[in-house]
C-alpha cells in the first residue's frame, strides 16, 4: 500500500478532533473542513439515524464525518485500491461497524439494482472526468433516488436545475448552494 502523507480531521460529533490518514491517489480531493461544516450544518437536524451512500469516498472525509455525526450506516464505494486499503484501515482503527466499504467502480456498483434505500448520497467524484453527470444518469435510472433522498453534489462547475433536470428524470430541487473557491457545492432533494 502506498505511503499515507496526508490527513483529513473529523470537525464535528462524537469523533470530533480525530485525524486519518490517506494516500495520493489521482483525482482525489478531500472535501476541505469548511465545505464538510457547512454541509453538516445544512443537515445536522436530519442526518442522525440516516443511511448514506458515499459514492466516490476517496478520502473517507465524508464517510468518517457522517458516521461520527450519528448516521445509522454508511456504505462508501472507492475504486482506488490504495485508498481502499487507507479506508479499511482506518475503519478498524475506528471500531465502526456501521461503516461498509465495497472495493468497485462508482459506475459498475451502480449498474446493479439498488438492495436497499438511501437517505442521503454523496457525490464528489474526481472533476473534468463528466462524472457527476453519468452517476447522476445512472442513480436515476436504477431506481436509487427515493422520494426525500437528498443529495450532495461537489462540482467544478455552478449546479443548475437546468443541469439537473437534463440528468435525473425525477422532480427535484435545490435546498442548498454555495461555492469555496473552484468548489460549486449543493444540497439537493428528490421530490
């Protein structure tokens, strides 16, 4: 396994203050502490006893932060094996039992019908890749939006509704948005 150098820091509940490590791996950008708080903030009444989908866990930032902010069960799906293997480790060194971590393409997992509902799915998938559009397509096709599910979406780009009717064929809207340098970032929810 690749040499971890870098941490991400769990910013808010019952792990608060917590570091991790993860490797390099290409395309992989952790969500900044101020991105990761500001979605917290924007779901903290809602995210306690909830079911995340973490589709491009990469880091593990989101993950770790969901769980530690009181989510039922968190299933990330990574296909960087060295980031796999940072994630394992550091679900162990965690004692989490609620946090399963599948070794697959975002695209390949989702290509599969859905065994069960989410509450919550986390898409920050590497940028410039087009990415968010076909998992977005996919989600949509396979029946893994549920009516209230609600979505966070990192992008390079602004999110639109134009942009999001043109990849989901159900009714949604958007909750939340805002932007952190070259990070467009929002909360949205299938209607």
């Amino acid at each position: 396994m690749a040499q971890a150098t870098n941490h991400f820091q769990i910013i808010g509940g019952a792990h608060r203050g917590r570091k991790f490590p993860f490797p390099d791996a290409p395309g992989l950008r952790p969500t900044p502490n101020k991105v990761r708080e500001t979605l917290f903030n924007w779901i903290q009444f809602e995210s306690s006893g909830k079911v995340f989908l973490d589709l491009f866990t990469g880091s593990g930032a989101l993950s770790f932060e969901a769980l530690s902010r009181g989510a039922e069960q968190v299933l990330s799906i990574e296909k960087d094996f060295n980031a796999f293997q940072s994630l394992e480790k550091n679900r162990k060194k965690l004692k989490s039992g609620n946090l399963q971590i599948i070794h697959s393409d975002a695209l390949d997992f989702l290509s599969k019908k859905p065994t069960q509902t989410f509450d919550f799915v986390l898409l920050d998938p590497p940028f410039h890749q087009k990415l968010l559009e076909k998992t977005l397509k996919q989600l949509s096709i396979e029946g893994f939006l549920t009516t209230g599910c609600k979505i966070y979406l990192e992008s390079e780009f602004e999110i639109t509704n134009n942009f999001l009717n043109q990849e989901i064929s159900q009714k949604i809207k958007i909750n939340q948005q805002k932007r952190s340098g070259q990070v467009h970032y929002c909360l949205i929810e299938v209607l």
